[in-house]
C-alpha cells in the first residue's frame, strides 16, 4: 500500500509535516495488517469489491444488448466502483491502525 496517498487524510496527524505523516502511516499500517490481523478483512473486501464491479459491468452490459461502447463503459464504472471502495477501506483500516498507534505513543 501506498502510504502517500493518505498525507493529509487523517486529522489526527494533519499538524505533522509530509514525511513525518507518511512515517506514522507506515506504523499504522502495520499495526492495522499485522498486529491485530486484519489483512485477511481486507482480501475478504477486495474480493467481494471486485465481484460487485463484476457484476455492475455484467448487468449494464446485458441491458445495453451487449454493445462494445456499452460493456466499456459498464466495465469502467465497475472498475472506478471498486477503485473508490477499495481507498475507503483502507482509509477506515489505516483509521484503526492509526487509533491504537496513537493511544499506545502516548502512554510511553
């Protein structure tokens, strides 16, 4: 995962300079997938995102008699469905990676 992308997403750290928000990400990433497990979640949620892009793009394409412009575009929106989805639940993930990280600095 790409931590850059979440700079300045989370307002816990938002006061933190670039580099400095990227390093706590990295910790909080690895809190949220390997300490407390939740990388088998978010497969869980890829997987199933990626059958509801599917399935977009199949249902828009029968409606539309299966005309090429028709199943591109189901197909991209389908894609840019999961796309979203996907950047949401890691955000929420990194969130709760980020909570325990945070709280547990603070105690040292």
């Amino acid at each position: 995962m790409n931590s850059k992308v979440y700079v300045g997403t989370f307002p816990e750290i938002a006061g933190l300079d670039n580099l400095e928000q990227e390093t706590q990400l990295e910790r909080a990433r690895y809190e949220a997938f390997t300490v407390q497990g939740l990388s088998g979640k978010f497969a869980l949620h890829m997987v199933i995102s990626f059958m509801i892009g599917f399935v977009i793009a199949m249902t828009l394409s029968y409606f539309a008699d299966f005309s090429i412009m028709a199943s591109a575009l189901s197909v991209g929106v389908g894609v840019l469905l999961s796309s979203f989805y996907m950047w949401k639940l890691n955000a929420r993930l990194l969130r709760q990676g980020l909570t325990v990280f945070l709280t547990e600095e603070k105690k040292c």
